[in-house]
C-alpha cells in the first residue's frame, strides 16, 4: 500500500506507527505493520514487538506497528502490510493494470463528478500514452463495491426475519386476545369500582410493555450468542472490512421494535379487552360467552399466521431447491478428491526462466511422489480464485494496439509430474 492508505482511511496502528513517506524510498520495503492476528499467532503477542525483524522473501524487514483486530482490509487473510515501493521503469509502465485505487471524496463532490474528471484524466492519459486507448476508469462507492456480493442474500435474510417477527407478532395478539377473554370479571369488577377505561388501558399496556421489553432483553442476549456461532461458522460470508457486532444502533432497534410491536399488535385486543359488558357479567357470575369481533379477530390472525408461514414456507423451499442444484453442477472438470495449494517464490532467486522452471519440475517430482497423490499439476494463478488477461492476435489476421481482443487466460503444466495412476 501507498503510505497514505491508512491515513485515508482513518486508521492507526493499536502499537507503534504508521508508515512514513521515507519507508516508500528504496528497492523493496524494509518496515512492516502486522495484523492483531499475525502479532497474537506469528510472534507470540509480545508487548516489545516493535523494532522486531522479521524475513520476508530472504530480506530482513523491520516490524514498526501492529493493527487493530478490527482492521482486516482487505480480507481477513491479511497478515502484514508493506510500502508499495516501485522501480523508475514501473512508475512509467502504464500496460498492467493490477492496482486498485482508493479516494476520499471533497465536501460538495458527489460520485458522477468525480467520474468526469477521471474521464477526462483517461483522456490526456491517451494522448501521453496511445496503448491506453480503450481503458476507462469506473468509480464505485466503497461500501457499495465491497458489499454487493452480499446484498442480495442479506435482503433475503432481512425479508425471512421479516416474516418471522410477523408471525410472532400474530401469535401474540392472539394470546393476548385469548388472555383478555380469560379476565373479563376482574376487568369488570375494576370497572365497577371506578375504574376508568383509560386506566384499564394503561394497565394492559404497562403488562404488555412489561412482557415485551423482558422479551427483547431476552432476544439480544440470544442474537449476541448466536453471532458468534454463524460468524465462526462462516467468517467469509461478510466482506472483511464490515465489523459484525450488537452496537448502539442494534440495541436502540430492539428496543424500538419491543415497544413498538405491543402498541401495534396489542392496541387492539387491549381496546376489546378494556370495554367489559358489566350488566352480563355481574348477572352471569362472572361468565361471558366469547364475543363475535373478538373471535373474527382471532380467526383473521389464525388466517394470517398460516398465511405468512406458508409463504416463508415456500421461500425456504424454493432456496433449499436452488442450493441442490447449485451444488450438483459441473464445473467443467472433476474436482472429486483434488486439493488446492499456493505456492509463492522469491523472484530475486527464482527469477523467470530457467530457475523458476527447474523449481517446478522438482516440487512437481516431490510432490508426486506421496503415497497419497495420484497426479499432480501446477496453475498460474490459482483456478476459479484468480485470473490473468492477455491480447492476442489471430494468424494471418494481424491487428496492432487497442485493435487486439483480449482474453482471459491460465497457465498450466501439462505432462510434467507424476501421470495418473487413477480415475482423475
């Protein structure tokens, strides 16, 4: 990263400091940040870890600072943070493309602003550079890029909760209604000795609000155990900078939605509840047959709740079709019993050519030699994670420049290493 990366950012390091303009100077980089997990699990969690050397490709790099546990940019695979430091040749190469940008909008700036002026950026790059022709710029909202992947799903999820509380929500109205047909005599007997219905009211709602907020707290101490179950259980569902956790915010929401849900779905079986007919009462001793409204009322939140979970019902359905068939296609080649490995070399010792290649063909050789393996191969970059983009130029057809179409791409060996001694 750029030494003004964590600056933008708005984050400092919990030990020591952050990059300075003089640790980008140089060949390569020679400081170091760790991640919380790299200083708890790599070096021990040792309070003097600052000014420690470590060895990165063979070259001794110097530790100037350690993390947040909250930092995991840009994945939560990331254990160490360098300058980017770049050759004279590199910073007048324009033909690789494999940095990403990040900015801080000005006040008063909006995203379609910044969009023309990077165009017309793209533009006088042209004319300084002609190959670039055909490249254009795309600005995205941070938030928006990083959580576009789980959007969807998380709307999906949004909607199923939805529908649950509904259904909760329709249970206790018709408990509610069911206790309030229980207690007609004593809400009479109260009635009778001057109570008003407006204290009647407030009785009833200070013994649902009673019940509701005990339920709420009763609700987050069950969502804070249960995040850290499904955050262990898929810790790469979220985008590694989104910090999952009960704060202000969520707290204020469930308190919120506990007062909120009985004054909505209790106003009414309080309402029924809080008009006795005291003439029936006093004159049956003390019973009264269920009135009509209340019962259409229980009907129609019987109606509902059936309705609400035979939609969440189906929904549930359709996803779980969806994954079956996800999980039984092909993708093009048979992954049955096949490990994925990375391997990274030092490019000062295996530069490209010979040494790299006499690299490859010995790990192959190791490798296939395992009782465990059947076969071996080697693919750069790795599949299905990563890819490369060339131009190319068919015979007999020849184009120049901008004119090449490109193409994605992976290099593989191909009879190098051990031959398959088994179906694969």
């Amino acid at each position: 990263m750029t030494v003004n990366l964590l600056p933008l950012l708005g984050v400092r390091p919990a030990i020591g400091r952050t990059f300075e303009p003089a640790d980008q100077q140089g060949e390569r980089p020679r400081v170091a940040l760790l991640s919380h997990f790299a200083w708890q699990h790599r070096v021990g969690g040792v309070a003097d870890v600052v000014g420690r050397t470590i060895r990165m490709d063979r070259h001794p790099v110097t530790i100037v600072g350690v993390m947040p546990a909250s930092f995991r940019f840009p994945s939560t695979e990331t254990e160490m943070w360098v300058p980017l430091v770049l050759s004279p040749d590199e910073r007048r190469s324009f033909g690789s493309h494999f940095m990403s940008a990040i900015g801080r909008l000005k006040p008063g700036v909006t995203l379609a602003d910044a969009a023309d002026e990077m165009k017309r950026v793209a533009d006088r790059l042209v004319e300084f550079n002609p190959p670039s022709r055909g490249w254009d710029v795309l600005l995205f909202d941070l938030h928006d890029y990083t959580v576009d992947g789980v959007r969807q799903s998380l709307y999906v999820l949004l909607g199923a909760v939805a529908f649950v509380l509904l259904i909760a929500c329709a249970n206790v109205a018709n408990l509610l209604l069911a206790r309030g047909a229980a207690r007609p005599q004593e809400l009479a007997i109260r009635s009778s000795i001057g109570a008003t219905r407006g204290r009647l009211l407030r009785q009833l709602a200070v013994e649902q609000l009673a019940l509701a907020l005990a339920s709420a707290l009763a609700g987050v101490l069950l969502a804070a155990w249960l995040l850290r179950v499904l955050l262990a259980m898929l810790p790469e569902a979220l985008p590694a900078h989104v910090v999952v956790g009960l704060d202000a915010r969520v707290l204020g929401f469930a308190l919120l939605l506990a007062v909120f849900t009985p004054v909505v779905f209790g106003l009414l079986p309080a309402i029924h509840a809080s008009r006795p007919d005291l003439r029936t009462l006093m004159s049956g001793g003390g019973r009264q047959g269920t009135a009509i409204p209340a019962r259409r009322m229980r009907n129609g939140l019987v109606v509902a709740e059936i309705a609400l979970a035979m939609t969440l019902l189906v929904g549930v359905g359709l996803l779980i079709r969806s994954f079956a068939k996800l999980t039984t296609q092909s993708p093009g080649f048979n992954a049955e019993r096949a490990l994925l490995a990375g391997v990274s070399l030092p490019t000062d010792k295996y530069a490209t050519g010979e040494p790299r290649e006499r690299f490859l063909a010995e790990f192959l050789e190791q490798v296939g030699r395992l009782p465990t393996v059947a076969a071996t191969g080697i693919s750069m970059p790795m599949p299905m994670v990563n890819d490369f983009n060339s131009s190319y130029e068919i015979e007999g057809d020849p184009q120049t420049g901008d004119q090449r179409p490109v193409t994605l791409f992976y290099a593989v060996t191909g009879g190098i290493g051990m031959p398959c001694r088994s179906r694969c």
